[in-house]
C-alpha cells in the first residue's frame, strides 16, 4: 500500500519563496502520477491549484507553480501573500483506480 | 455557475447506513465523471469513490470497498453514495467533487456524517 508523504508544516515571509513537496513510498514520482495540487483554507473546501504536474487552473494565481524536483512533485510558491496561508495537499493516482492524497502541509506565512 | 450541494449527512450508530445525495447544476451532469472524497475532522482529504459518466465504471478506496457504493441518476442530475457498516472511523465530512476538467475542479461544500453510539 503506498504512503504520500507531504512536510507537516513550513513557514515563509510576506514576499519569500518556499517549496512543498509530495514523495511516494513507492518510489519516484514522475508525470504518470499525474499529480495535483490543492489548497484548502480553514472552513472551505479544497480548490485545485495544479494539476498533471504543472498545469494551472484559470483561478490559480501565478506565483504557484508545479514541477518534479528531485523524485518528488513540488508545489513552489513564489511572492508569497499572507493569503497563500492554508493547507496544501498533493494527490497521486497509482493506476487508473486508485488516488492517494498526502497528509497535507500547514503553510504559514509570518 | 457550477454547483455541488451535499445532502443526507447525519449522526448514525456504528453499524449503521446512510445515503448521501449530492445535487448538481450548472454543467450537462450526464458528460462528466464524479468522486466523493472525505475528510475526518481537523485530518487530511481521503479520496473515496470515482463514477464515469455513464455510471458504467466505479472504483472505490480500500477503505470503503464493499461497504460503500457510489451511484448517480443523470436524469435528476444528482450523484449518490450509499453507505452501510459504518464505522467510527468513516466519521467525516463527505465532499463530491467534479471532473469536468480535471480531478476536483469543483467541490461541494461538503456534509458531516458522525457515526457515534
């Protein structure tokens, strides 16, 4: 049974650049994870950011970016805004029938 | 617009059934695929089941297989997931999410089911 595994919680400055990062106990993810990216804020529900690695949404701003960076998919945040603050959780799809999320990364901008 | 409305949540007995109903509009229901996806309070998002849009292709989670079954009726635009032996653990709030686009492009707003004695 695979394990995605996200950072518990990162911190970033008004204005600083940080990175979140989705690994599988699997091994390496790559593009045929097609991973996805959301962000939830307290009370609301989770809005995709990014998809297939690092495709956008209309909605997604431009400061988020997706990649794969270093056996990892990675979610980098650049400029950020005290707004960005929420929780952020990776998705990988193992096989057309299953979807695993990570444990989501509390994101604080101070 | 498009929009997910989540019904049928509630406190059940362990052992117990429930059915969740999710009401859609604003998009042709019948074209797109669904999932219910959960989130037990203050943890993280569990995807739970995956409809196509003709309901001919299901999956399920590990942890729902045999207990839980997803269904829609696309005359009524609605997508359901009946739920029986509920645990103490499937205590969560129950989202459905579209795949209109892509995996999740738009959510409910989510309904509480508590399975409590």
């Amino acid at each position: 049974q695979a394990v995605v595994t996200q950072e518990p919680s990162l911190t970033v400055s008004p204005g600083g650049t940080v990175t979140l990062t989705c690994d599988s106990s699997t091994g390496a993810v790559t593009s045929g994870h097609y991973p996805y990216w959301f962000q939830q804020k307290p009370g609301q529900a989770p809005r995709t950011l990014i998809y297939d690695t690092s495709n956008k949404h209309s909605w997604t701003p431009a400061r988020f970016s997706g990649s794969l960076l270093g056996g990892k998919a990675a979610l980098t945040l650049s400029g950020a805004q005290p707004e960005d603050e929420a929780d952020y959780y990776c998705l990988l799809s193992f096989g057309i029938a299953r979807k695993l999320f990570g444990g989501g990364t509390k994101l604080t901008v101070l | 617009e498009v929009q997910l409305v989540e019904s049928g949540g509630g406190l059940v007995q362990p052992g117990g059934s429930l059915r969740l109903s999710c009401a859609a509009s604003g998009f042709t229901f019948s074209n797109y695929e669904m999932n219910w996806v959960r989130q037990a309070p203050g943890k993280g998002l569990e995807w739970v089941s995956y409809i196509s849009g003709s309901g001919t292709t299901i999956y399920y989670a590990d942890s729902v297989r045999g207990r839980f079954t997803i269904s829609r009726d696309n005359a009524k635009n609605s997508l359901y997931l009946q739920m029986i032996s509920l645990r103490a653990e499937d205590t969560a709030l129950y989202y459905c999410a579209s795949e209109i686009r892509t995996f999740g492009d738009y959510w409910g707003q989510g309904i509480l089911v508590t399975v409590s004695s």
